[in-house]
C-alpha cells in the first residue's frame, strides 16, 4: 500500500521561513505545523492547506507526495 509523504520542511526551508513565522502567518499552532513538518499526522484540512500554500507561494504538489510502493511508517501512539 502507497503513502503520502509532507515535505512542509522541504518547502519552508526553500522559502527561509521558520516555523514561528508560518505559524503566525497562517494560524495554526506551531505544535499543528511541527506534527505536519514532521509528518505525523493522518489528515489536513484543505483551509489549511490552501493557507499553507498562499503564505509559501507554492502547489499542495510541492508539499504532498505519494509514495505508491511505501508503506506506513510504524507510529509510536
């Protein structure tokens, strides 16, 4: 089964932004951002995202990536 890779770090490192100032400019706590520049979360919401994508000047492409031969990372819950 695939998987669905962030590269928020990726794409906020390219635009020398940090997490503090995405946080701000978009208006999620920076605990949300960090969960999602880390990759453990299971859903965003496409406000979100759209917000995200806005503040970065990029495509939910650059952020989104699908791994068809990954499988799920293991999680410590």
């Amino acid at each position: 089964m695939g998987r669905i890779i962030l590269r928020l770090d990726r794409v906020m490192a390219d635009r020398k932004m940090s997490l503090k100032e995405l946080s701000d400019r978009v208006g999620v706590s920076n605990v949300n951002l960090s969960k999602m520049k880390t990759g453990k979360i299971s859903a965003i919401r496409f406000s979100t995202l759209e917000a995200i994508c806005r503040t970065l000047d990029c495509q939910p492409g650059d952020i989104l990536e699908y791994d068809p031969n990954g499988c799920e990372p293991d999680r410590e819950d």
